[in-house]
C-alpha cells in the first residue's frame, strides 16, 4: 500500500510540475511572463520591394560612371579547423538579405541606369554534403530581388577587368560592364587610426590599394548615414528582437531566487533567445551580481548569486541581423533594499528625463545632459557628491547615455546629426559604486579631500551597481519606448517578482564550476561627454560589424573584436 501511494504521489508531483511549466511558457495567467509574439513575416514581394529601395538609396548617393563592390564576410577561425558561427556583413546583408559566404555584389552606375548583379557561388553536391543547402541561383533572385547572377567563379575576371579598367561580360548570367568606373566605392577603414576597421576590411583594403587611376572612396558614409534612419520594416524585426530580449528578461526575474551561480541565469538568458529562434546574441551577455554589477565590462559570469544584492543583466537577443540591447537591475531577493532603492530611483528618474528630452530636432547631447543633470542633484543629496556642479558624478556614473541600436549592438550613425523619426538609441543612465573606487582617484589634495568627506556614505552604498537600459524609437511627436513591456518602475519590478517566481519551476544547478575565459575587448566614447581626464575613453569610430566574437564549439568562449564606439561598458 505505501508503495502505490509513493507512485500516486510521485505521478502527482511530475504532473504538477509539467502544469506548471506549461503556464510558464504560455503565459495564460494575467500577469506572468510574456512570451514572445510570433515573429514578423514578409512576402517575397515586400522584402524585394524594402531591398529595392535600399538600393536606390545607395546608387542615388553615388557619383556618375562609379561602380560600388560589397565583399561578404570571410569566415573566422574559432580554433584549428573550426569556425566562429558564421555572420553576414552588415551592409551587404542590407542590400541583399543573403547570408551565404563567398559573395559579391556590385552596383554600377552610369546615368540615371543603375546595373546590379550578384557572384555567388554554384551549389556543390560535396559541400552541401558536409555543411548544408546553398543557395540555388532562383533561391538568390527570390530573396534579394537581383535578376542579374553570375557563378561565383567568374569573380576573378571581373575584378581583373575593373583593375585593368577593360569591360566585362560573363560567360553564365548575363552580365556585362562596357564602360570601365571613373570612381569604386568600397568599405574601407575611416582613418589610419581605425583599428577595427583595418581588422575588418582587410580584403577591400587589399583590392582597393590594388587599383590605380581610379577614384577610391570609402562606402561607409553612405551606409552610415541610410542605416541610421530604420524603416517601419526595420522596426518590426527590431521589436521582435526586442520582445525576444524581454522574455527572457522576464524569465530571469523569476528564476534569480533560485539561482546559485551567475551563470544559470544566463543559461536561461541564452536558452531563451534559442527557444524563440533568435539568430544568436548581438553582444556577450553581461550578467553580474553584487560587486559584479559594478563592473562595466563584466561577461564571466562566474560568481555567486546571493540574497540582499542585485543583479544587473544587460543582454540582447539578435534576430535577422538586428539587435536588442536591455538592461534590468533586480533583486535577488525580491526586494531591494534602502540603499539599492535610492540609487535605483535616481537611474530611473535620469531615464525619464532623457525620454522626455526626445523629440525631433534635438541633439543627442541635450538629451544626455537631462539624464546627467538628474544624476548629478541625486547623487549630491544622497552626499556621493560634494560639488552638483562639477564633474564628480562621473566618478559614479563614468558612462554616455547610450547609443544608437540596429544592425550592431553600438550601429552606426553620424556624430552630432540632430535627432529624426525612425531613429533608435539606447536610454541607459547607471550608478556604479565600486569598492575601489575611492582609493584609486588621483592622488591630488582636491581628491583626497573629496575621498575623505564622502567616504562614510559610500560605505552605505559601495558594491551596488545599478544600470536601467531601454530601447528607443524617435517618433514625430516624441518617442516610443520599445521595451516598454518588461517591467522598469521598482515597484513594478518586485510585484513581477513575486507573482512569476511562483508559476515558473527552476531547480537550481548542483555542480557550480567555471569556465575559461578570454576576454579582448575596446572601449570607446562616442556619446561620453565631460569625462575627467582619468576617466578619458580611448575613442574609435563607430558602425563595425562584428565578424568576431561569436562562440563556436566547446565550453570554453572566446570573445574578442567588440568593439564600444559609443560609450563606455560592454553591451
């Protein structure tokens, strides 16, 4: 008898734990966890239409008798015969939706008649077998809406051609360039000091020094400058990487309590972007807990998860090319404490403000000096600051305001362009209390003094570091925030707290370890403005696309190349 009701216990037990997981994912009780809207579809019709246009745009900025070439990403080595996960260039991906290595295009333009054609490389029997489908040449056309393919194979020719300034015709897909281009565009490095553009274009670098008696101009302006307007098509694949992130966001939430390790919560994190076919992460997950959190660039993910701090898990879901970028500080507990809730308050008061700076005609630069401003009077009043009108809110707050958002995590965009509709940026003021931070100021009687009067209130507050990153989108009266159904306001965050805690079932890992790491990466300023010299950022330009920096095989990650061109913590 008690061995059938130990059974009739353990069926119950395994049942109600699958209840519970199936209102988890569905999201049938008011309130809980939002799960992600099925994502955007397109006919062939309105994708070839958005490219299309795109394509105009491109051609209509170049100079007549030019010729644009757009080389496709190369793969990158992981280690020995393995790959990083393979990404499209960004802007050939913007002009084409194809995905495939070892292709080409170009776009000629001679008048008001704009010839455009595609190499692409014939479908292999051998290397379908071992890597999977290539595209066939009626799959390229369908997708990208270019009539004009040529095999892949016919490249070198067509290069040789346009060095030896001689026309071309193909041998298979019918093209042909009669008049050799007084001017080639191609993506090029923006100066000498341009390290990641030197790393990424090396190929464009290459074939353009291999030119003589042509124009070379770099492309990139051109791309910049359409890319940082996003069309309403844009803004749908945006907002569902968007709605991916928020989830999983929400997810985490719930499960924190429950945590041991850092790394579980960014296992639910990553576990959540490939449940809802996300492409891959735009950026390393930054999930840090307690003093963790006050590291800007924090991506091991390696230490305890503890009741009475916070978390800060800044992460960002990629799908088809573009990128979420939030931010959420939460409780482990559930509740923050005194001293968390006064930093908090101030992070969201500053986001507040930079929303309600927004609109079209102004700079980012107002827009940051509202949020700035609400840092500065918070942080006096709490006494982490002894002069509201200096610069000392930097030493706490040491970052820009945010960035512009799309096809890179930091996307691309021309400095000090005043503010339009169909731009997006990040709003994303934080507070970072670190331990050493005080002994490490210069050694200056002006910083000794500083130290020395707010030293007793810092000890209230160090190891609390406190970011709130939301997603914007300027509107013509003002701006949507595109985030705005993850919860933000604190008591918000604690009453989402306790009601998905309870209908989400987490167990917690038993066998905490660590991983090896290596981590490179740059940090630049493009919106971070009056930083005291020992705060200053060492700058690079903007608008990189990251073929680096994607986990391959194994356990162990290496993450390099990611670039911060806009401010100063990893995204």
């Amino acid at each position: 008898m008690k061995r059938i009701i130990t059974w009739i216990l353990l069926i119950a037990f395994i049942l109600s734990g699958l209840a519970a997981a199936i209102l988890a994912d569905t999201g049938s009780k008011p309130g809980s966890i939002r799960i992600t809207p099925a994502p955007p579809k397109f006919t062939d019709v309105e994708r070839q239409s958005e490219l299309a246009r795109r394509r105009t745009a491109v051609a209509a900025k170049m100079a007549d008798k030019s010729m644009l070439i757009l080389f496709s990403s190369e793969p990158k080595l992981y280690t020995n015969d393995v790959d990083y996960v393979y990404r499209q260039e960004n802007n050939l991906y913007y002009l084409t939706a194809l995905k495939q290595d070892n292709i080409t295009l170009v776009l000629y333009k001679d008048g008001s008649n704009v010839t455009e054609m595609l190499f692409v490389p014939k479908r292999s029997y051998f290397a379908e077998t071992w890597n999977g489908k290539m595209y066939a040449h009626d799959e390229v056309a369908r997708l990208s809406g270019i009539k004009t393919i040529v095999p892949a194979s016919e490249q070198d020719a067509f290069l040789t051609a346009v060095k030896g300034k001689a026309t071309f015709s193909s041998k298979e897909g019918g093209a042909s360039i009669a008049a050799a281009p007084a001017s080639i565009y191609l993506l090029l490095p923006m100066t000498e000091q341009d390290e990641n553009g030197r790393r990424e274009y090396v190929r464009e670098a290459a074939f353009g020094y291999s030119l003589s008696g042509q124009t070379i101009t770099n492309a990139r302006p051109i791309f910049n400058e359409l890319r940082q307007i996003k069309s309403p098509y844009e803004i749908k694949l945006m907002q569902h990487a968007i709605d991916i992130t928020t989830e999983a966001q929400m997810r985490s939430m719930a499960m924190v309590g429950r945590a041991k390790m850092e790394y579980e919560v960014q296992a639910e994190v990553e576990y959540t972007f490939r449940r809802r076919n996300a492409d891959f992460w735009g950026y390393p997950s930054i999930v840090g807990c307690g003093p963790s959190a006050t590291t800007l660039h924090y991506v091991e993910a390696q230490g305890a998860v503890k009741k009475g701090d916070v978390l800060l898990m800044d992460v960002g879901a990629e799908y088809d090319h573009y990128t979420a970028d939030v931010t959420r500080t939460f409780p482990v507990s559930g509740k923050f404490s005194k001293e968390q809730a006064e930093l908090y308050r101030i992070v969201y008061d500053a986001q507040e403000a930079a929303a309600a700076a927004t609109r079209p005609g102004v700079s980012f630069a107002a827009v940051s000096l509202a949020a700035d401003n609400v840092i500065k009077e918070g942080l006096f009043k709490l006494g982490l600051t002894t002069d509201k009108n200096s610069q000392q809110h930097k030493i706490w707050f040491m970052h820009g305001l945010g960035h512009w958002l799309g096809m890179n995590v930091h996307d691309v965009g021309r400095n000090g362009r005043l503010l339009e509709a169909g731009m997006v940026f990040t709003n994303e003021p934080g507070i970072y209390i670190r331990e050493d931070a005080l002994d490490s100021l210069p050694k200056t009687s002006e910083m000794k003094a500083f130290a020395e009067k707010v030293r007793p209130v810092f000890e209230r507050y160090k190891n609390i570091g406190i970011r709130i990153e939301d997603d914007m989108l300027v509107t013509a009266i003002g701006v949507d925030w595109m985030t705005k159904a993850l919860p933000r306001k604190l008591e918000d965050i604690e009453a989402f707290m306790a009601k998905a805690s309870k209908e989400m079932p987490y167990t917690a890992a038993n066998n905490p370890g660590s991983a090896n790491i290596l981590i490179d990466q740059t940090v630049g300023g493009l919106f971070s403005t009056n930083i005291p010299a020992f705060f200053d950022p060492i700058s690079y330009p903007n608008g990189i696309t990251m073929r680096s920096g994607f986990v391959g095989s194994g356990r162990n990650a290496a993450y390099s190349g990611l670039s911060h061109a806009e401010h100063l913590h990893a995204e």
